[in-house]
C-alpha cells in the first residue's frame, strides 16, 4: 500500500476513534475506550478480502442503520446495559454519519443501493480539524481539569 494512502487512513482511523471516544466519554457513563472500539468497527470491511463481493465490500453492509441496530441490540443482549448499548449507538453513529456525507455515502436503505450523499470532504483537513476540535471540546467539557477550579 502506498505512504498516501496509509497515511490518509491513518487519519480517517483516528479521527472516528476520538470522535467516538468523545461522544461516549461526554454522553454516557460507559468507558470511553468502547468509543473506539465501535466508532471504528464498520471499516472492519476493509479486511474482508475483495473475493467476498457486495455486501461485504467496503461501505456496504458495515455501514448501513441495519448493521448500526444489530450491533447496538447485540451489545445490549450481551452486556444487559443500557448505558453500553447507548455507548454503541452513539460510536457506530457517528461512524455512518461521518461517511455517510463524504462522497462514497452510505446505504442508508440497505438492502436497496441507495447511496446518496452531498459529497463533502469529511476526511480532508478542514472537516478532519473541524471534527478533532468538537471531539477535544467534548472531552474538555466533561474533564475534572476544569472542575478543579471551581472547587477552589
Ligand atoms: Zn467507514
């Protein structure tokens, strides 16, 4: 694999990793490492080898609402807590809702192919920078960091 292209998904595997990470360190009382684990879980794809076909290529079946409930409803079998199924949603979501406005988009309708999207360059620097910066704003809302100062 090209330097270019390693180094872009590099990029697009850390900002769903902090994007996840953020949003379960600032909405749910699970441990924020789930985060990653799910804010990454639909590129799993990209190990599928290419022989397999649709649907499990890359932005196919990974990333569809279908897949995001089933995993959400698995997590929740498994763990019978809601803060951790929560946790999964809001991971995988923000997953599909990144790709979904690039412009591969997602199918939302899957099994239908549907992929519909307004094209905009979600992994390019500027919407990269602007995802970091809203994910590190996250974070430093729920820090103690800022708490300490208000305890004196
Ligand atoms: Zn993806």
């Amino acid at each position: 694999m090209e330097s270019g292209r390693m180094l872009f998904l590099a990029r697009v595997f850390a900002t769903h990793a902090i994007v996840g990470y953020a949003l379960v360190r600032g909405f749910t009382d699970a441990d924020p490492r789930v985060g990653i684990v799910f804010g990454l879980l639909p590129d799993v794809d990209l190990c599928f080898p290419a022989e397999w076909g649709w649907p499990l290529v890359h932005r196919a079946v990974t990333h569809t609402p279908l897949f995001a409930l089933a995993i959400v409803a698995g997590a929740y079998a498994v763990t019978r807590e809601r803060t951790i199924a929560l946790a999964a949603g809001l991971a995988i979501g923000s997953h599909l809702a990144i790709d979904s406005l690039s412009p591969g988009g997602i199918d939302w309708l899957f099994p239908l192919e549907t992929t519909w999207s307004p094209g905009i360059a979600v992994h390019g620097l500027f919407a990269t920078v602007a995802l970091w910066a809203v994910s590190i704003g996250i974070l430093a809302w729920r820090s103690d960091v800022f708490s300490q100062f208000s305890t004196g």
